[in-house]
C-alpha cells in the first residue's frame, strides 16, 4: 500500500466489485441475505477464481492457467 490518499490503492478491489455486481448480482433477485452470501460466494469461488477468463492472464481462466503451468514445469 501506498501513502494515505493514494486513490490506486483501491483501484483493484473496486473492479472486482465493479465486475462482481455488473455480471452476478443485478442480474439476479434475492429474497434473504443468506441467499445473497452463498450466491457471492458461489460466484468467487468457482466461477471467478476457477472459470472466467482474465485478461492478465492472457484470457485464460484462473484454472487453466495453473494446468498450463504446471505442465511447462513438468517439462522443464
């Protein structure tokens, strides 16, 4: 972290946010907050963490990703 009032300090969790509640949460209807919990986190671990492509990761998956590298190091 950087000095106090450094905006880019929030700057990756604010697009995770950004992206959690633009692809999950306004296309859905909820009725308890328990339905709301397990939803997000159904939604961080397996399809953000293990399904969705990220650009970081050259529009791989988190999983595939891992796989790929675990394989090149077999191979070195």
């Amino acid at each position: 972290m950087s000095r106090r009032g450094n905006g880019y300090d929030n700057t990756p969790m604010e697009s995770f946010w950004g992206t959690l509640t633009n692809e999950w949460v306004h296309h859905r209807h909820y009725t308890t907050r328990e339905e709301v919990k397990a939803d997000i986190t159904e939604y961080i671990e397996i399809f953000y963490n293990r399904q969705r492509r990220h650009s970081k990761l050259g529009n791989l998956s988190p999983a595939v990703f891992a796989q790929q590298a675990r394989i090149q190091q077999m191979g070195t």
